[in-house]
C-alpha cells in the first residue's frame, strides 16, 4: 500500500473507530512514516547525549535489499509479516521454512501483532505504536503471497490486467516482461512492481510455484479498511473481544469511489484527491484538514531536532524526549522486539 491508504484512508479508519482528529492525524503520520524512515544509526547531541534510531524501510534499490540478515530485520516486521499459512501457533504450513515466512492476510500471527500493541497502549508513545501496527497489519492483505526476503517463492510471472476496463499505462507490463522481471530481486512483490498497492488494479500473475494468483486490489483494500476499523476499535476499548462494528456504509462507499476513481500512478497524486475529500468534509465525521510531510520544516524530524539540515552532532533540548519523532522511532523499536522476539517465536519462526 501507498500513501493513499497508510496516511489518508488510515486517518478515516482512525475516526470512524472513535479516535478525535488529532489522535487519528497522529496515527496515520505515523502508520505511513513506516514506508519513510529510511535512515538508522545514532543522533548525536553537543552536549554527549544521543539517540539510536532504526530505520524501517529501505529505499529502492538500496543494496541492504540483497542482504536477507538486513530483510529480515526491515521486510519482516515492517512490511510482510509471516503468515505461519494462516495456521495457528503449534501448527506448520505444508511446505519448508519459507511456507512460513510468506505474508497472509489478517493471520493469527497479525491478530498476535495486534493484541501486543493493545497490550502496551498505556506507554507514551502508544499512538505512534500503533499507527506502525496498522501499517503492518494493512500490508497483510496488500502483501499477501510475498516473503520478505531474497527467495524464489516472489517470482512473478505473465501478470495480466483483468479490469474491465484497462487503467495501467500501455505499455507497461511490456516493459516489465523485458526489463523488471530480469533486474529487479524477487524480494517481497519487486518483481510485481507496484501491481499489490495500487487500489484500483484488477489483475492476475502467476507465483514462484506456479500457481495463478488472482487479485482484486480494491476488495482487498476495503477489507482491509474494516479489519484496521475492528482493531482500533478494540485498541480503544482496552478488550481484544470487545464487540466491534464495521465502518460506517457511507464511508466505505466514498472509500471504495476514491479507490477506484482516482486511476494515477503517481500516489501522491491519489493522495491529494484524498486530502481534499476530507477537506470537503466527504465522510461522515464533517471536515478534516491533515497534511503528512516527511521531511522540511514541517516534518517530525525537523520539530524534533530544530534543523532541516543534517549534521555531525545537533543541539540538545530536553524536549526532545518527548517529540513526535522519538516517540515514533521509540515505537518502531518496541515493535520490531515484540514481533521478532515474542510474537513470531511462538510460531517457530526464529528470524531475528
């Protein structure tokens, strides 16, 4: 998924879930700064002090992709969480190791990741936790039948757009049967392109078995909306079984006309279209007005350290402690150690 749906479509999810605005803005800046912190290593201050931060991406093409120690430490947790096949704990897909890596949507593993993040909401940083959870939990279902990590299970082969009517730009899929599929690493869906993140895509491939793989974008987009709806609902109520309810009829709908309207590539381009629905006050919570800037002045990073500029040692304030930013890199820490070290271990996948 894109910005479209981890900033704009999560913010909407995070109201209709009962969240107010700036608890909802502080989710999806958070759940799409997932895809953003590119950098890791320590921030150093003037004064000795210093902050270690991870990073949860990594930029295309970057050469920490051809490594699987870096993959699994990055792709796992962030982006294709393991699926076990959807097994419960103590249960073993058919298959070999990687049978378990591969990303499945809503598995019991994610429902795991998800009532570990309920279970930490009284920490300070607990909104920034889970705007990275429902990152995650939203890349099950855009992710599904891709590992992350360098393994021949990611081939992708003859994808076909099915839409009715074709919305890919022509020539495209040309260029990724003679290019892509021979340059790009069969990590987590590169091989696919964007094909998975785009909402409005009907379309098909065939798998690294063999196997033709139909996909629906835009159903599995809104069924994703309603699974991040149950559980923030239930992060709001402190009950992992609490009753929840789906979203509002009205607000799928505009969803799903956003999904499947606005057609571009670009996903910046979707998610202005989103913003300015919101502006218009489109959903049913009335008129929202979020903007997500991940680096300049406005951003988190900058608040936090004072500076757009990146230098060698920054000047310390003890604010810092409590920034947006820390609080954010405190989150993705904290949840890389849950899923790696609590929650995958228990359906024996050691990977960390």
């Amino acid at each position: 998924m894109q910005i479209d749906f981890h900033h704009a479509a999560t913010y909407v999810i995070a109201r209709d879930a009962g969240f107010s605005h700036d608890e909802a803005d502080l989710i999806a800046y958070s759940a799409q700064y997932v895809d953003d912190a590119t950098t890791e290593g320590p921030v150093c201050f003037s004064n000795g002090a210093m902050y270690q931060r991870i990073s949860s991406s990594h930029p295309s093409g970057a050469p920490g992709n051809l490594d699987n120690r870096q993959n699994r430490m990055t792709w796992l947790p962030f982006h294709f969480l393991p699926g076990n096949g959807g097994l419960p704990a103590g249960q073993d897909p058919p298959g070999s190791f990687i049978d378990k890596l591969v990303c499945r949507p809503d598995s019991n593993v994610a429902k795991d990741m998800v009532r570990a993040c309920l279970n930490d909401r009284d920490r300070p940083f607990a909104l920034q936790r889970l705007g990275v959870t429902m990152h995650v939990y939203a890349d099950t279902f855009a992710h599904q039948g891709f590992a992350g990590v360098l393994h021949a299970i990611n081939e992708v082969k003859a994808p076909e757009e099915t839409s009715a009517d074709k919305r890919l730009p022509g020539g495209m899929l040309a260029f990724w049967d003679q290019i892509i599929q021979h340059a790009a690493p069969p990590i987590g869906h590169g091989r696919a392109l964007t094909l998975p993140d785009l909402p409005f895509l009907q379309w098909r491939y065939t798998d690294g078995r063999g196997k033709v793989v139909p996909r629906d974008n835009t159903s599995i987009f809104i069924e994703a909306a309603h699974a991040l709806c149950h559980a923030m609902q239930a992060y709001r109520s402190a009950d992992p079984g609490a009753q929840t309810t789906d979203l509002p009829n009205h607000d799928e709908q505009v969803m799903h006309d956003l999904f499947v309207s606005q057609t571009d590539m670009d996903p910046v381009i979707r998610h202005k279209a989103w913003l300015s629905a919101l502006q218009a006050g489109q959903f049913s919570f009335g008129p929202a007005i979020i903007a997500y800037d991940d680096a300049g002045p406005a951003s988190w990073k900058a608040q936090a350290l004072g500076t757009t500029a990146e230098a060698a040692e920054y000047n310390f304030d003890p604010g810092f402690l409590t920034t947006r930013w820390k609080y954010f890199h405190d989150a993705l820490q904290l949840h890389r150690l849950t899923v790696l070290h609590d929650v995958l271990p228990k359906y024996g996948i050691c990977v960390g």
